[in-house]
C-alpha cells in the first residue's frame, strides 16, 4: 500500500508539476506583497514565511490525499483490500505512510526553493526538519483519511477538506504572528488548540535557530503534534474498521 500511494503521486505529472509552482508563488509572490507589511523583530519576513510555507504544504497535500481512499472504493479496490487477511491498523498504516511520504517530498521541493531563493539556514537543518515535517504529515494525513472513510463522492469531500484545511492552516502562525503584542485574544486562544500552530512553531525553532523566539519550547511543540498522532490513528483505524 505504501509502495502503490507512492507511485500514484509520482506517476500524476500534474500534481508534481502543481507541487513546485505553488509554493513558489507563496514565497516570491505573498512575500513580496506582504513583507513590507509585517514586521517581525529580528529576521526577515520571507525567512519567517518560509518555514510556514513548508507547513503549508504540508497540511494541503496530506489533506488531499484522502481522496485516494474515494476513488478506491469507487473503483472497487478498497473492497479487495478490506477481505484480505489483514488487520485494518495494518492497512490504514499502509496508506498513511504512503501518503505520507508523498508530502514529505513536496515538503522538500520547498526546502529546495528557500535554497534558491537565498533564504539564509543551515542547509544541515534539513535533518532536524525532517522528523517534525513527518509527525505533522502523520496525523494531517490520518484527518484526511478519517473524512474520506465517511464521504461517498469526491466533491463533499472537497467540500468538507477545505473547511478543515483554512481554519487550521490561518490559525496556525503560518503567514503572521497569533501571539504576542498585537494578536487578538481570541486568535492567541484558537492558535492554542490547533496541532498545526506547534508544528509551525517547531519548524521554526529548528530551521531559523536563535533567530527565532519559539512560542513553546521544541520539546512541547514535538510532544503536542506526536500526541495528535496517536489520537488521529487511534480514530483512523476505528473509522476504517466501519467500513464495509
């Protein structure tokens, strides 16, 4: 299962090609517009977005993935895989990884792009990057799935994907500061309980160093989404053991 996800997105040349304008435009383009707007003491504004962009990408591509799960059960595959002789943990780890790692590389594609741009940090942050960047897509991709177990037709699941995805991706610190002097009440106690605000936050702790004031300490931040993990696959495989 992991195997098949993963050259499914490979073999899609639309979405690939989609993976690397998109967050391209975010940060020449948003940047641009918006960097002259927002001040964040101590680092520039793109160097502030880029991490957010990568979370960004993140949260839409694992989202989407869920749709995978639509088409196979339209297509009559999914029935194939629930008769056979595995548990359902077994198979709604499968897919999760699979989709997983298909977002973990547009995740990278961006890291690539701060490299071309000249966005200053450590090309070895990479490293340190990379298992927060897999705990977000974990439990990001788990919601995905969890919606697309329940729906029947693609377009409730667009439907139902965007009005998760907007709130969690503009709640999050991704593109302007929710704590701090300035930030509304209300959008500082929203942030709080969105898992994506830790992940962003981690994300920039690791990738722009001393530069940045982490809103909590990495420690919390990567025991946060990790929590949100194990709750998303406890519920993924529930969701998946109802299916028919």
């Amino acid at each position: 299962l992991w195997l098949r996800e993963l050259k499914r997105f490979i073999r899609d040349r639309v979405r690939v090609v989609i993976s690397f304008v998109k967050p391209l435009l975010w940060l020449v383009v948003f940047a641009a517009g918006f960097g002259a707007r927002i001040a964040i003491p101590g680092i520039d504004y793109q160097q502030y977005l880029f991490p957010g962009i990568i979370g960004q990408t993140l949260l839409f591509t694992s989202m989407f993935m869920g749709i995978s799960v639509i088409w196979d059960k339209e297509f009559g595959f999914m029935k194939e895989i629930l008769v056979a002789p595995v548990s359902r943990f077994t198979i709604f780890l499968g897919k999760m990884f699979g989709d997983s790692t298909a977002a973990m590389i547009q995740g990278l594609i961006v890291f690539a792009f701060g490299f071309l741009l000249g966005i200053p940090f450590d090309p070895l942050t990479l490293f340190a990057a990379l298992p927060i960047m897999l705990l977000i897509t974990i439990g990001l991709v788990s919601i995905g799935l969890i919606i697309a177990s329940f729906i029947g037709s693609l377009e409730n699941f667009g439907a139902i994907q965007t009005f998760i995805n907007l709130p969690l991706f503009f709640l999050s610190g991704a593109l302007f500061p929710v704590t701090g002097p300035g930030a509304p009440e209300w959008l500082s106690a929203a942030a709080t309980f969105n898992p994506l605000t830790y992940g962003v936050d981690a994300l920039r702790s690791v990738i722009l160093g001393s530069a940045w004031t982490p809103i909590h300490p990495l420690a919390t931040n990567i025991a946060v989404v990790a929590v949100f993990d194990v709750v998303m696959i406890a519920v993924g495989t529930w969701a998946f053991s109802r299916m028919k």
